[in-house]
C-alpha cells in the first residue's frame, strides 16, 4: 500500500517487539501515514525527511507504532507532541489495509498510552 510505509521488515522473527514514531500528512488528495525506521526519533524528524523526499501537505497528526512479528500485531497509540494524536479514524483505515496485505492485525489506541 503506497499510503503506508513503515520501513520494517515484517518476515524477521528475530525481532521480538519494535517501536517507532509515525506521523499523517494530509496531502489534498489522499492520507498518508510515514514511520520512522528508528525507535527514538522526533516526529520532525520524520516531516523533514518526508519535505526532503518531495512529499507535501499538512501534518495532521502522529504517535508511535508497537510492532510485534510474533503475535503479527502492529498497535498505534500515543501522540505527537508537536502536532497532536493523529485521528483516529485515518489511521484505522490506513493501518487496516496495510495490514491486510502483510497478514498482521492493526490495534489503533490513538491518543492513549
């Protein structure tokens, strides 16, 4: 799904729980939700790669994302200090289908711990 990328390689068992941030950017056309490959990063951080790649629009929202291979589960929660817990809603739709293709299920907690 080109509206979703989470640059994790889902097939590696040894992996046991992952963590990284991930923002949504409205770009006038469609959503799209971008994760960090690293767990301890700034949302900006994110946003400025993204300005960097050429991607534009409006940040509206973001949080952290829980991956864990084992249970195939891929839990959204938390919130971007800067720019708020991205909706709820958005990213239900957008992780849901990302993870349809990928055989995992999608938690989404937006706003929570």
């Amino acid at each position: 799904m080109k509206n979703v990328i989470i640059p994790w390689d889902f097939k590696d068992m040894s992996m046991t729980l992952g963590m990284c941030k991930f923002v949504v950017i409205d770009d006038g056309d469609a959503f799209q939700l971008q994760a960090s490959k690293l767990p301890f990063v700034f949302h900006e951080d994110i946003v400025n790669e993204m300005r960097q790649d050429g991607i534009e629009g409006k940040v509206i929202g973001g949080g952290t994302l829980f991956i864990n291979p084992r249970k195939k589960t891929i839990k959204a929660c938390d919130r971007a200090i800067q720019y708020g817990a991205a909706p709820q809603a958005i990213v239900e739709t957008l992780l849901n289908q990302y993870c349809a293709e990928i055989g995992y299920t999608a938690i989404v907690e937006m706003g929570r711990y």
